[in-house]
C-alpha cells in the first residue's frame, strides 16, 4: 500500500497552507511579536483566519464542526507553518487539545465546536522536570469532600500556555513520583480560582508558560478518560504531538537549508560564488541527502498513526531522532555558511538556529527518541 | 490502484509457476558465492540453481519486462510488479545476476541499431554472454572522461590499444562494453566512444586484482592491437561520454540496490549487541539502524515517486552515497561487536560466519570507491539538486 504520495486534496492542502504562511505569517510575524513584548506570542486574529480556512479544526469530527480528516493532514500544515516559524496554536490547539477533548464526556466535547472555530485555545500541562519526562507527576488530584476533585502542584514548559483558554491538566491520584499508572488527565478552564499561570520569555519567542495549581476544584464530568490510567491518553497525545512536531521541524529544515543555498550562489568572495567551493558545496549536498531521509521517515511517521500501525511508535522515534538532528545540523550549518551576517539579529538565519535548539528538546530529544527507538526495538 | 481481473488470474498463474518451478533450495538466501552469473563458462552451485536458471530463461522471467522477441517475458509494468512481489514473497533467488541485464541492456534498449539488439540482448536475456564493463584506467579514475585508450578506424575495424582497471570479472566475461577514445584533439567529453568488444579476439590480456578483502572480483585488461569490427559501436562515434552516464546512473541504483537485497546477516546487530556492553558502541549501534530504517524508507518513496512519473534530479547519487556509506558503517560495527571472532582470516578456531564478517567489512571498503567515490556522488548531488556553481 502507499504511503508517500499525497492525494490531490492533500496536496491542494499543502499548497494553501504554503501560500498563508508566506502571506499572513512571514517571519517578519514572530520577530513583530518579539519585539512588541507581545504577551500570548500568537496572533488570536490570524488564528481566526486560519479557523475560517477549517484548520484549527482539520482532526476535529463533522459533528463537532471539523473536518474529520488525519495527522497527516495537520502534518501538512505544521511543515508549511514552519518554514516561516509561525507562531500558532495549531500544535497546542487543534493535534494536542482536540484529540484530548475528544476523549471527554459531553461536557468537555462540548468545547470542540468553539475549538475549530478557532474562538477557544488549549495548552497541555504535564511536565515537571527539567527536560522531558512525560509520567514524572507530583502534582496532585484528590477526591473532594463535595463530588469533584482538587488539583495542587506545578507544571513548567506548557507550549503555547499564555494564549491558552483551556488547560489539559496531568495530575496523580495514586502511585509514586514516577509511575506510568496512577494519572490523571483534567480539562481546566484558565481562569478557574486557583489557576496561576506565569508567561515565559524563551530563546525561539513562542509562548511558554509555568503554571501553578493552588487547590483548584474540578467538577468530575471535566475528567479526560478514566482515572487512574491517563497515561493511556497521554501517551496518544504525545506520540501525534511528537510526529506534528517533526513536520515543523522539516519544514523549517527544508527553508533554513534553502535560504542557505540562496546565499551560496548570492555571495561572491575571491573574485566567485562561494558555492563554488567545495568545502562547502559537500556540506550542502550531505545536507540535502539528511532532508530526503526525514522527509521520508516523517511522512511514515504521521501515517502510520493515522493507520494505527504497530510499528507507529517506532517511528515516531525515528522521526523526531531524525528531525532533531536535521533541523539543529541545517540552521547549524546555515549560521556558520552565512559567515558574519549569519551572527546578527537582522537576518532570519538566527532564528532558526534558536528554534531547532528548543524544538529538540521539547517532547523529547534526539538522544532521548534514539534510546527509545532502540528500546522499542527497531525493526531490523 | 485499479487491480483488474486479468491481473489477479496472472497472480494465481504465476503463483503456481513458481511453485512448480522454483526448487525448494532457490527459496533461501543467497549464500556467498552461490550467485548463478551465466555466460559461455556458466558453472552452477547446485543441480537447482542450474534448473531454476533454466525453467526461468525458458519463460522468459530473468527479464520479465523485455518483448518476447528478445527473450522476455513481455510483462505488463503491473505484471512484473506482481511477479516481483510473489518471488519476494516466497523468498526466490535471482536466477541471474547479470551486468549485461542491469548496466548494459538499458542503454542498448535506447541508443542501439535493431541489429545490434538483436544480436546482444537475447543472449543477455537466457544468461549465454556474460558482460563486464570497461571504464575506469589506471590514469582516469574520478576524472574517467581523461581515458586514453585509443581506437583508431581503419577501414571497417577499430583498432583498441590501452589498459582498463577495475573491470569487474573481466576473467570470467564474454564481452566487455567499453569506453575508448576516437578523439584526441577536441574536448575530451566529445572524444569518447561506447564500443562493444569479445573478449576472445586476440591482443587481450586478463589479470585478476587481489583485494585487501582476499577476493579478487575485479581485473585488469589490456588491449594490444584489438581489431573491433566497427558495427560494435554503440551510438555515434563520438557520442560515448552520454551513454557512458546513463549507464552509470543505472550501476548506481543497483549497487545501492544490490545493498539492499544482500544476503542477510546471520545476526541482526541489536542481536549482537546484546553480548557487548558498551554504552558508546550501542549509541553507534542505535544511530545505524536508525539510518538503515529512513534509508529504506526513503528507497520507497522515492519508488512511489517514479511510479506516478516523478523522481529526485539526483536519485542515484544520494543512494549510492548513502547506502555505500552506511554499509561500511554496519560491516565495521560487525566487526568491532564480534571481538576476536570477527579478526579471523582463515578456519580453523573460526566459523565461516565469523569469517564472512570480516570478509565483508573489508569488501565494504570498495563500495564507495567503485561506481564513483563518495566524493563524486557529493559533487554530482551539489551541482543537480541545489544548483550549485561548478
């Protein structure tokens, strides 16, 4: 069966997407951001825009206003938002926050119309460590006196958190510090008492947020599954979070690596093009073969979730292994290739080069996915 | 995919056929040395690879696609694919390998007269002429448009005289294609000439090369004298240096295909790893499975790719760089994870596996050299894909 090439609708997708992010979001968008001290670091406005070209809701189903399509669709998206570095919610929001909601009683897919109608944000909140560690839970979930639960505890590094309206929430109701059982996972609206949320400023300027949770009551019909067993959940939200997250970084790889060669022809030294130079001219070449490979395994990746195959997490690893090593080697390269130019703020270069540090640790390194790759056993 | 009815009675036929006519010892790896090469001096590792090679020439299966008139099978593109699928699935070896096939019979099929295909490509197709192929000297290795043997026209016969290297099983081939040089004066791409020469007329001498690895597959052969009758040229004189590189793109695919299809290690690596503790060597490990897995997957999307009528401008190049280079990567991690066991040269106190691990690292090291080095193809992949100035 195929699974590279893309249907006419899925390319069509593609090349809408295309033309928004250059259009609407350029990276001259971000650096606005930036610059302007902008608090949620995304455009509500543009968000809505994008809602209206029915992404926000691409995985949420017809009944709830969506259009019921797969990760593969959203992966589309995510590559072509991120040749620009677009700031959006689409990871957070419409791979991460539809797919939670979904696994909600009524009350919480209540929210999804509003979600792909780009009017309503989400965050998950689940870490706590310094890097990823995705069922370290102190935070805690306890029974309340009155029906509901209670929530005290604090979650670090919440993508995309100070834009967000709803929070999906990890918390422990059994079990140690690090057990995969004993979790559970809550929809949380942002301005329920207790909730205090602190803005980040980080080295790539996208938004990132360290909540705190001081005994904060959650009704029971906001529980995401079943208690006790939200790793299940979680761990579904991350692997399609994980393989989102790579078609970004391909997509930023890909126009890191191609502003490159624009400046190879461009700049003349020695009376020539640099890119006449072989020292150089190879290293592009490696490059371009390093892109082909992780547009392949990345392509597998958002595909075999999508066909619910057994190898998916395999590959889930190997892609974001793979994405991390592509995007910190092309924006890498791209800096030391541009020579003096490449160290200022005024070229675009180097927020690539930040962008690719933080995508590789978040949702797991590519030291972090190659062990895990390897302890999945890896096919051979 | 549109799967017509003719087509699934042609699975059910072909199906039956194989395993009618397929021995049961033709359905295992190949082991090393067992390959069936063909030619006037065929020899056969078994009675069944000498009736697998037979009953598959008979039905015209050692080139399915080929028109019948030259020794095919005349298969549909879905056709083929189908019998591909079925002899994968029921693990059928090749019953021909030959270069004649993969390099030579493509270029023929574009650039040859009708007399000339005629008289070549059924011999190729029933495995009758084994083919080598004569490009690389002992002076023109990267730079192989500098070639220097001449061919000179004197009435109706060329007249070859210089020394080719590197020309794989030149001692065991019938005929060789050849690239020879009709021009000394002009630019030296425009000088070049595709000849076909029988190795059997007199002036041409053959030498087997040692390797570091202890075989000897490649050779090298002079010309003194030559007499080439001059209807053996393929194309216009003058015209080689483009044939000479359509068919190198094709030699490229099949070494990183020929990679692929490889007989399979007795002991995957994690398997062999598992008696090794070093933190170091697992991450090398790790880091070369995780290569092989994006390289294959990338082998078949770029398969998708041709199908519906689109491929990378530099294809060939990147796999022949990629999978050369990673093959080298596994061979060595083979070697270091067998310890003492993989630094033996000769039995006894080794089993042939042991010695087939280091055999192979060793052969590993001519991948990259041969077909192009790997610096080549870097160079090859800088000036198509992303345009890069010369």
């Amino acid at each position: 069966m195929r699974r590279f090439e893309l249907t006419p609708e899925q390319d069509q997708l593609q090349r809408a997407a295309r033309g928004f992010a250059e259009k609407r979001l350029p990276v001259a968008h971000l650096r606005g951001l930036r610059d302007s001290h902008d608090p949620l670091r995304l455009s509500r406005a543009l968000w809505r825009e994008m809602a209206h070209l029915g992404w926000a809701g691409i995985a949420v189903d017809e009944a709830h206003g969506g259009a019921g399509l797969g990760l593969l669709e959203l992966g589309l998206v995510m590559e072509e938002l991120g040749r620009t570095l677009a700031p959006t919610p689409l990871l957070a929001t419409s791979v991460i926050g539809a797919t939670a909601l979904a696994a909600g009683g009524e009350a919480v897919r209540a929210h999804l119309p509003a979600l792909a109608a780009g009017e309503r944000l989400v965050a998950l909140a689940f870490e706590e460590e310094r890097r990823f560690a995705p069922y370290t839970c102190r935070t805690t979930a306890h029974h309340a006196s009155g029906g509901g639960w209670v929530i005290d505890g604090e979650k670090v590094f919440v993508l995309d958190g100070p834009a967000a309206d709803l929070l999906v929430v990890v918390a422990r109701v059994s079990g140690e510090p690090t057990d995969r059982n004993g979790l559970v996972v809550f929809a949380i609206d942002r301005a329920t008492v207790g909730v205090d949320l602190q803005p980040l400023s980080m080295v790539d300027s996208r938004g990132v947020a360290r909540i705190r949770f001081s005994s904060v009551a959650v009704p029971s019909a906001d529980v995401l599954g079943e208690p006790g067993k939200g790793a299940d959940l979680l761990d579904r939200l991350l692997s399609r979070a994980t393989a989102a997250l790579c078609a970004e970084m391909l997509g930023a790889s890909d126009a890191v690596f191609h502003a490159t060669i624009e400046y190879l022809k461009q700049r003349h030294q020695f009376g020539v093009a640099i890119g006449s130079f072989q020292a150089l001219k190879h290293r592009a070449a490696h490059m371009f073969c390093e892109l082909e490979l992780t547009r392949s395994v990345v392509r597998a990746a958002l595909v075999a979730i999508d066909r619910a195959s057994p190898d998916a997490e395999t590959l889930v690893s190997a892609a974001k292994a793979r994405a991390s090593d592509t995007f910190l080697l092309t924006s890498s390269e791209a800096v030391q290739m541009h020579g003096g130019i490449g160290v200022t703020d005024d070229l675009d270069i180097g927020l690539f080069y930040k962008r690719a540090r933080v995508c590789d640790l978040t949702l797991g390194s590519s030291a972090y996915h190659r062990d895990r790759f390897a302890r999945l056993g890896t096919g051979s | 995919m549109s799967r017509s009815a003719s087509d699934e009675e042609f699975r059910a036929e072909v199906r039956a056929w194989l395993q009618a006519n397929c021995p049961a010892s033709m359905r295992t790896p190949f082991l090393p040395g067992d390959e069936v090469w063909g030619g006037r001096r065929r020899t056969f590792p078994s009675d069944d690879a000498r009736i697998w090679f037979e009953r598959a020439v008979e039905r015209g299966f050692t080139v399915p696609s080929w028109p019948k008139e030259y020794g095919g099978a005349g298969l549909s593109r879905e056709q083929a694919r189908i019998l591909d699928h079925e002899m994968r699935a029921m693990g059928c070896r090749s019953p021909l390998i030959s270069f004649g096939i993969w390099m030579l019979a493509p270029v023929l099929m574009e650039y040859a007269t009708d007399e000339q295909k005629a008289e070549h490509l059924p011999a190729i197709a029933r495995g009758e002429i084994r083919w080598c192929q004569g490009y690389s000297e002992p002076g023109s290795g990267s730079d192989l448009a500098s070639l220097a043997t001449r061919a000179v026209l004197h009435g109706d016969h060329y007249v070859v005289d210089g020394a080719k290297v590197w020309t794989s099983h030149a001692d065991q081939s019938d005929w060789m294609f050849c690239l020879v040089r009709t021009d000394a004066e002009g630019p030296k791409h425009d000088g070049i000439s595709f000849l076909l020469i029988d190795m059997t007329t007199p002036g041409i001498t053959t030498r087997p090369i040692p390797l570091i690895s202890g075989s000897s597959p490649f050779c090298e052969t002079r010309f003194d004298g030559v007499r080439v009758p001059a209807r053996n040229l393929v194309g216009r004189e003058g015209g080689g240096w483009q044939i000479a590189k359509k068919l190198l793109e094709h030699e490229r695919s099949i070494i990183s295909v020929m990679r692929d299809r490889a007989p399979e290690e007795a002991e995957s690596l994690p398997a062999m790893l598992k008696r090794c503790g070093d933190a170091s060597l697992r991450d090398r490990v790790i880091q070369a499975e995780l290569d092989f897995l994006c390289n294959r997957l990338t082998l078949e999307r770029t398969a998708e790719a041709a199908k519906a009528g689109r491929g990378p401008g530099a294809a060939s190049s990147m796999f022949k760089l990629y999978g050369t280079e990673l093959n080298k990567r596994r061979k060595e991690l083979r070697v270091e994870l067998a310890g003492y066991q993989g630094l033996g040269w000769e039995a006894p106190g080794f089993e042939p596996g042991e010695l087939q691990i280091t055999r192979e690292w060793l052969r590993s090291r001519a991948n990259s050299i041969e077909g192009g080095t790997s610096e080549i193809q870097l160079h090859i992949i800088a000036k198509r894909v992303p345009g890069l100035p010369d």
